[in-house]
C-alpha cells in the first residue's frame, strides 16, 4: 500500500499508532502461558524497536518510502503476533502444545520479516545519531539470526507422541506418563477430572479443525487422540467398554487362522517383526538375519542380498498385530467358561493362560476386565485347591499393578477382601501371594479405608511381618505402613502386638492423637514379652513427656499407661533409672484435689516398689524413694487423701520394707511417728485401708525399738488386733495383727492384756480350729505361735499356768515336728520359758515313814529336775516329750532355730539339774547334734555351743564319752574361730586335757 500524502494521515500519526500496536504486543505477550519463552524473546525485539521508532518520529523522514515500508510491514507483523497471542491465550493448551512448533516457526517468521524491514532503512539519508543507527544494525542483525524453537520439555513430549504412533504404543501406562507430562507442561492439575476436560475439549478443538477443511492437520491429531486415550483420565470405563464390544461382537467365537502373508516364508511361522527385501518378499527380521549372516541371497529369489538391505515392512507388521488381538479377544471371552468348569485341571490351564496373557500386554489387561472376569476370579480363592488360589491371587495382582481402576474393580466384587484376607492365614504360598495383593490395592488410598476394617486382616499382617519369607514380611509391612495413615488402624495393629506406629504417633502426633494412643495402651492387657518390648522400643520416654503435659486428661491416660506397663518387674526397675517417680510424686503432691488421677499414680507407685523388691543382686541397687524428705512426705499423704490412695500408699511402703532398702526406710518411718498414726488407723471402719495398714504397722513393729512400741501400742491396741484376728476373713491381715502381738515386748502386761482380751483361746482356737492352707498359712501358724511365747513368759506364772491348762505344751511339741523353722524357733522359745519355772513347780518325792513295807511305792522322780513332775502343772519338758524333737531341731539349718532348741535343752542342766540334764542330753543323743553344729556359720551360735559343752563336760563320763569326738573341731575353732570363739574352744581342750593349761596366746 501506498500512502497518499493527501488522503493519509499524517506520517507522525501513523507512526505513533504503530508504536502503540507494537507496545500493546509486549504487554499482552507476557501472560502467555505456552511457548513463553518464545514469546519473550518476540517481546525483547519489539521493546528494543520502540526507541529507535521515537526517534525516527522526531525527523523529518515522511518522504522516505523505505519507512513507509517499514510501517507497513510493522503494522502487519504486530496484527499478526496479536493474532498468535489471542490464539494462545484461547485455544485449548493440548491443542497448542501439539503445535507448539508451529507457533515457534510464526513467531520466527513475523521477527524475520521485521528485520528485513528495518534492513531497508537508507540510514545514511536521515539526521540519526551515530549511536541509533549502530542500535538498528545491531538489531537487523539479531533479528535476521533469530531462531524460535519450542521449548526443550514440549520437544521430548511430542517425541515421545511421534515414538508412541510410530511403533503403536497402546500401553496404558505409557499414556497415563504422557499425559501428566502434558498437564505439568502446559501448567494444569494432574486431577483426573481436570485432565479429562482438558482432553475434551482438545478433541472438540481436532472437529472444529476438520470443519475448517484442515483434513492433514485433523489427521495427525487423530492419530494423537488415539493414543492418549489409552490414558485413564482420557476415557471413561464407559468409552473403553463400548469400543471394546463393538470390536468384539463383530469377531466370531473361534480364533481366525493366520493369512498366508503373515508367515515367514523361512520358520513358517507368523512373524512378529517382518522386514521386506528389495524383491519385494517378506521374512522375519530374525530368521533372514539369521540366514545372511551364512548366505549372501534371497531364500526365495537367489538375488544378492545382505541385511542393510532390509526394511520394517510397517503395514504388515500393523496387521499381524491386528490379527491377534482380534485372536486374543476371542481367547479372552471365551475363558470363562473354562474357569468354571468342575475340572481342576481345566482351570488351572485357563489361569495359567490367563496369566501369561496379562504377563504380555497392558490392553490383554484392559480386557479381561472388560470381559468381567474378576468376579470369577475372586470367587476361586475359596477353592480348595491351593494352586487354584495361588494362580487366581497372581492374576489379581497382575491386573491390580494395572491400574486404581481395576483395584476399585476387585475390591467392588462382594466378599473380595474377606477372601483375600483369608488368604493371608494360608500356608505360607499362598500367604505371600495374598499379602503382595494386598500391597498393591493398599496404594490406593480409597481402597485403604476398607482394607485395615476387615475383620483379621491386621492380625494376619501382623502375623507375616514375623515370616521366615523375607518377600512376605517385607510386603506385610509394606501394608501396614499404608494401613498406618489411620488411629484406628495403628490401634488395631497394638491389639495384634505391633507397635511401631502407635510409638510414632505417641512422640510426634497431636495431642488428641497422642492422647488416643496412649489412652490404648493404658486399656490393653499385654503380655510381659509385650510390655518389654514396648520399653525397647522407647515408649517411657513420650509417656513420660505427657505425664509432664498441662492437661489433666492428658496426665490421665499417661499414668495410666504407666500404670500397666509397670506390673512388669524389668520395666518398674527402667522407670525408676528414668525418673519416673519424681512427676508421679509431683502429682501426688500438687493435685491432690483429683482423685482419680491421684489413684492411678498411687497404684504405680505400688508397681514400681514391687520391682525394687525383686532385684537382681548384680545390679546396682534401685531404691523408689531416693530422700529421706519423699519418704516422710510421701507418708505423711496417708493421713491427708482418700481411701483409695491411703491403700495404695500403705501398699507401697509395706512393699518397699520387703525391699534391700527396707531397714533404713523402716528405721526412717519409725522415727516420724509412723507407728503412732498406724496405731490409730488400726481403728479404721474401711476394711481394705485397715489389711495394708496392719500389714504395714507387722513391718514397722519387727524394726521398732521398745521404748516406741510401749508408748504407742496399749491394751486398746491389743484388743482391735485380737478382734482383727477373731473376725477378718483376710488371711494377710490376720497373719500380721498375730505378727505385731508376735514382736510386742515380753512383759507381764502385755500378757495379762491378751488374758483378759480371751487372746489365749483365740490363739488356740485359731490354730486348732482354721487350719489355714491358703497363700499366707505358714505366716498364720508362725505369728500365732510368736504370739503365744506373750503366755509363757517365766515373770507371769499365771498366764503359763493357764497355757498349761489349754494344752499349749503338746501343740508346742507337734509344731516342732512338723512347722517351718521359726514356727520351731517360736515354739522351742515357748517351751524354754515354760521350762524355766519348772524346778520350782516341781512337787517333791514324799518321804515314806513307819510301816513303809506296808506303803505303796513309792512315785519315780524326775531326773532332772528330782521330784514329781507334770505337763500341766511343771511343764516338765521330759513329761512332755518334747527333748527328741529338740534335738531334731538342733538340725535344722536355720540357726535360730537351733539356738532356740539349745536354749530349751539348756535348762535342763542348770544349777544342780547338770547331772542329770546332762545323762539325759546323752540319752536322747542332743550331744552329737551340739558337737555338729560348731561347724555352723553363726558366731552366737558356736559360741553358745561351746559355752555349753564346758559346763557339760563338768559331768566326767559325759567328757569321756564325747571329748575325743570334738577335740578336731575344737581345735579347728582355736585356728580360724572369732577372738570370742578362739579362747572358748581353748579352755574345753585344756578341759580334755589336750592343752595342760589355758596359753596367754587365747
């Protein structure tokens, strides 16, 4: 066009609309998304035009015709980018990228034909500055060597588009890959229904295209559609289902025998890979191959030939490949027949085929689930034959790897996660073969939901992680970590005895989480191999983290879960190495107002004090309470808290007396009144409170001084405790309210106290009478025993003439023979102190006077104590027949025992009853069972031994009988006896005449 210098507007005008055409295109170019770059770089060239137009603008060049050409082809060039960019902006982004080339090339074009524009500028004619007119050279240079091409990601996805039509790529997966490479290069969501929009309107674009006569392009795009629809997104089930049928139904009901043309005129075989030869002939690629690498000619026409030579024969290849898939639908249809069948044989076939078919190829795949044969599939894993199941499991995997929808395809079919759960529990084939099943459904995170809710599943998982297969333990917990995203899941996998998520949960979930954890583990019964491994595995940390948290409730469930895994000895002793028994005092002490919280902590208490009483003696000792102030404080919580907490606090001392720390503490509570205040809640109406109570106050009483006893326990004590043994029917409390009369102070008044309270027909009948056999039947008989020595005491006639009376002695004979060793302590103890006062009630041999030959003979005296002696009335030990069993206890190995049967026996030789005790020491063999026990490991024992044998052997024939028998084991005593011992057992060798006099070295 030219301008007319008359109708035109003027040259200036012109230009400066120009410009704004030029500046609009650099405006609206940067918003668009495909082939940015490109557009960029369009973009820079027009924005380094602009100046050098101003400047033009402002000479006088109207009379120029290469400007006016100039303009011109601006004004086009610009309508023409402005056009590319509306159509970038607008059409569908699939449809751009497929031309992203093309748009790259126009882009290239409209910068190369402003370029030769701008090249025809005569600059030497124009008034410009030297600089503006090297700038334009500059530009016309760039310009002229401007290469648009599309960008590198766009390039390699139409590559793989050109790859995937030329060798008939129809594998889902790689379309599925193709087109989340297109979504996230034309910058959209990878969301199947975004996707799938997106595709739509891509194919509506390709219509309107061939609407507009554009047959080639409209082709190509065919072409494209076609592979991308093998994509998930891009078709429905629907869309893929009624194509599948309208192929199928068209084909017959048996395979189609192969055309002669598909078979290599070598093998006879169909070709898989046909190449055709200059002559025209077709051979499989290997077979010819194979024949030229021997042969220079053509099998069939013997002209020369040799493998370059070669060339894909792309359309036959095409129809082979049509031919069996139009065989292999028919193959595929027809099996469900043979799946049914009732021979075993015939199924397993059919799967086996069926397997390779899926093996092969993605679209065999895609039909056999359009033929519906999962259904039939699912329904074989309750056959009985396990390769049956085996086979059915592998062919489900195969097609579930396929794709969610033929996961969603599985699961929809009735009972088919009950039946693949059932066979996880299988042997263990066939367990591994579910399990990789369920692996590969549990990846989609629809399918999660309903897999972790069938019934067992959670177990048998749980069960195959412990698998010797280390495929099938792999893969069980490959399903269980799926299976994790859910609390419900991970609670149900504790319950199975798997714990790795519930202790992630319980260390880094939320609080409500966190809570929900821990409230599981507080409510679960264990067994101690679980407890233990939970401690392994760390959980006391996070426990104790939510012990120390602000929310009650929190603390709660803490102290709880705390609370079940401490009933485990090795865990109680690890929360004491921890610390954790200062935030449970720390609870005690500060929220005293919550009382069931207070509880839970006191019952944990009680669990950690039983584990430092079962210790083992290579560690280090652990002791609960690490200060004097805890103990004292802890206690002094009894008097101030509720019934509940008072038991379990009483229980927990009570437990840590039996501990290696239980002197100190014992000695510490004794001197803080501790006997005062359990005295008086001895008075309790609340049973459970006042059994821990008399259990605890038993404990402190064995350490407690006199003085303290006598101060705090008076008669009013002596009668709850009587009434406590009388009426309770616990066996524990009544074992202990014996235990603390056992250990009252052996005087007149605590004896005349129980006489008055009936104690002594309570101690009787309770042992006459109850014949105890529980758990606490050797502590019963014990203490009942301890609590009678109160009757015998020598200083208090009256209470041993009243013992006598009742048939104490014999009972105090049996229990020798056959009760524990402090049950015969106690007893031997009783029957020492009764014999003590039998000289004195010891009735005299009546002296005969006249006529004594017409008197009756008179009465045989005792020979020891030289009168007329009774059971009943001067608890002569000999009347009783108490000596032998003595003597027996003289051999029992607890050496209390012994020194209180060789205290009993002791009386029978004091004072002037020596002569005579002693022959019967002799007779009843107790010598022997003394001379033995100098080998014992008790000092106070051998000591008293020896002490004894000096003044038996006074007696000479006693010293004849029985020194040549001791003298090696004294002599062994005056070498590696205590300084006490060493002069003892000197002085009876100098006795015996082995020494002729006592050396001053002893």
């Amino acid at each position: 066009m030219v301008l007319d210098a008359i109708s035109s507007p003027p040259f200036a005008d012109v230009l400066s609309q120009t410009i704004e055409g030029i500046i609009e295109v650099v405006h609206t170019s940067r918003y668009v998304l495909i082939e940015n770059k490109s557009f960029a770089q369009l973009s820079s060239y027009l924005d380094r035009l602009i100046p050098l137009l101003k400047e033009l603008n402002q000479k006088d060049a109207r009379d120029s015709e290469a400007l006016k050409i100039l303009i011109e082809v601006l004004n086009r060039e610009t309508k023409l980018a402005q056009e590319l960019i509306t159509e970038c902006s607008e059409k569908n982004k699939f449809y751009l990228l497929m031309n992203c080339r093309l748009i790259a090339k126009r882009m290239q074009n409209i910068t190369r034909e402003i370029g030769q524009a701008l090249c025809c500028i005569p600059l030497a004619s124009l008034d410009i500055s030297s600089g503006i007119e090297a700038e334009i050279t500059q530009l016309v240079n760039s310009m002229h060597a401007a290469e648009f091409r599309a960008a590198v990601v766009e390039e390699k996805i139409l590559e793989r588009i050109e790859l995937g039509i030329q060798e008939r790529n129809v594998d889902r997966s790689y379309a599925n890959n193709l087109l989340v490479s297109i979504a996230e290069a034309i910058g959209i969501s990878t969301e199947q229904a975004v996707l799938k929009k997106e595709f739509e309107e891509f194919k509506k674009e390709i219509e309107n295209e061939r609407l507009r006569k554009d047959h080639a392009e409209a082709m190509q795009m065919e072409q494209i559609i076609a592979l991308l629809e093998r994509a998930d997104a891009a078709s429905t089930r629907e869309d893929k289902e009624k194509k599948y049928f309208t192929i199928r139904k068209s084909l017959a009901s048996h395979p189609f025998e192969p055309l002669e043309a598909f078979c290599c005129p070598i093998t006879k075989e169909v070709m898989k890979d046909p190449v055709e030869t200059p002559s025209g002939h077709t051979f499989e690629r290997s077979a010819i191959e194979k024949w030229l690498a021997e042969k220079n000619f053509c099998p069939l026409t013997s002209t020369p030939l040799d493998t370059s030579m070669l060339r894909p024969n792309k359309t036959l290849r095409q129809s082979i490949e049509e031919w069996r898939d139009r065989n292999t639908m028919i193959t595929i249809a027809s099996m469900k027949s043979r799946l049914s069948s009732e021979e075993e044989g015939e199924v397993l076939d059919c799967l086996q085929e069926l397997k390779d078919l899926c093996e092969k190829r993605e679209i065999h795949r895609e039909w056999v689930v359009l033929e519906d044969h999962i259904p039939m599939l699912v329904k074989l894993l309750s056959a009985k034959s396990r390769e049956i199941i085996s086979r059915s499991l592998l062919v489900l995997h195969i097609l579930a790897k396929d794709s969610d929808e033929c996961k969603e395809s599985i699961v929809k079919v009735d009972n088919a996660m009950e039946s693949i759960v059932r066979s996880l529990g299988r042997r263990i084939g066939v367990g591994k073969l579910a399990v990789g099943l369920l692996l590969e459904l549990a990846k989609s995170e629809s399918i999660r939901d309903c897999i972790g809710e069938v019934q067992g599943c959670i177990f048998y998982l749980v069960n195959l992680t412990r698998s010797d297969d280390n495929q099938a333990s792999r893969d069980a917990r490959d399903v269980l970590k799926n299976l994790s995203f859910s609390d419900d899941n991970v609670i149900q996998m504790v319950k199975a005895n798997y714990f790795k998520y519930l202790l992630q949960r319980l260390s880094s979930g939320s609080d409500y989480v966190k809570m929900r954890m821990a409230a599981t583990l507080g409510e679960m019964e264990f067994t101690d191999h679980n407890k233990s491994s939970l401690f392994e595995e760390g959980v006391l940390d996070s426990l104790l983290n939510l012990v120390s948290h602000g929310n009650l409730e929190m603390k709660m469930v803490a102290v709880k879960a705390i609370l079940n895994l401490s009933s485990l000895t090795k865990n109680g002793q690890e929360m004491i190495r921890q610390g954790a028994v200062r935030p449970l005092l720390d609870i005690l002490y500060c929220h005293t107002s919550q009382r069931n919280l207070c509880e839970l902590v006191a019952e944990t208490i009680v669990h950690l004090a039983l584990s430092t009483v079962r210790q083992d003696s290579s560690e280090m000792e652990l002791s609960l309470l690490e200060s004097n102030k805890d103990i004292r404080q802890l206690f002094s919580l009894i008097n101030l808290t509720w019934p509940a907490v008072q038991q379990r606090l009483l229980q927990a001392f009570y437990t840590i007396c039996q501990s290696p720390s239980a002197t100190a503490v014992q000695e510490l509570l004794n001197e803080c009144c501790a006997v005062q205040i359990l005295v008086q809640l001895c008075e309790l109406d609340n049973h459970e409170v006042r059994v821990n109570v008399v259990k605890l106050l038993c404990c402190l009483i064995e350490k407690c001084n006199e003085a303290t006893i006598t101060e705090h326990v008076g008669q009013k004590t002596v009668q709850t405790l009587l009434r406590i043994i009388e009426d309770s029917e616990n066996e524990e409390e009544v074992a202990s309210a014996l235990g603390i009369i056992a250990n009252l102070p052996m005087s007149t008044l605590v004896s005349d106290w129980l006489l008055e309270g009936d104690g002594l027909r309570i101690m009787l009948r309770f042992l006459r009478s109850k014949k105890p056999n529980g758990p606490c039947k050797d502590q019963l008989i014990e203490n009942a025993v301890g609590a009678l020595c109160h009757f015998t005491v020598p200083a208090n006639r009256m209470s041993q003439q009243k013992a006598a009376e009742a048939d104490v002695i014999p009972l105090l004979v049996q229990l020798l023979e056959s009760g524990t060793s402090l049950t015969k302590r106690r007893a031997a103890i009783s029957l020492s102190q009764l014999s003590e006062s039998s000289s004195d009630l010891c009735r005299p041999i009546p002296k005969h006077r006249m006529f004594w030959c017409f008197s009756a003979l008179p009465e045989a005296g005792c020979p020891v104590h030289r009168g007329i002696c009774a059971v009943r009335t001067s608890f002569c030990l000999l009347e009783a027949g108490a000596v032998g069993h003595l003597v027996k206890v003289l051999g029992e190995p607890d050496p209390g025992a012994c020194e209180a049967s060789l205290d009993a026996l002791l009386t029978l030789v004091e004072g002037d009853r020596l002569q005579g005790g002693s022959k019967v020491l002799d007779e009843e063999r107790a010598i022997p069972s003394m001379i033995k026990l100098l080998g014992s490991s008790s000092p106070r024992l051998q000591e008293k031994i020896l002490t004894s044998l000096e003044k038996i052997f006074q007696v000479l024939e006693i010293k004849q009988k029985y020194g040549p028998s001791v003298q090696m084991s004294l002599v062994d005593l005056t070498q590696r006896g205590s300084t006490q011992i060493r002069p003892l057992a000197a002085r009876i060798l100098a006795q015996l005449n082995v020494l002729h006099e006592l050396p001053s070295y002893f």
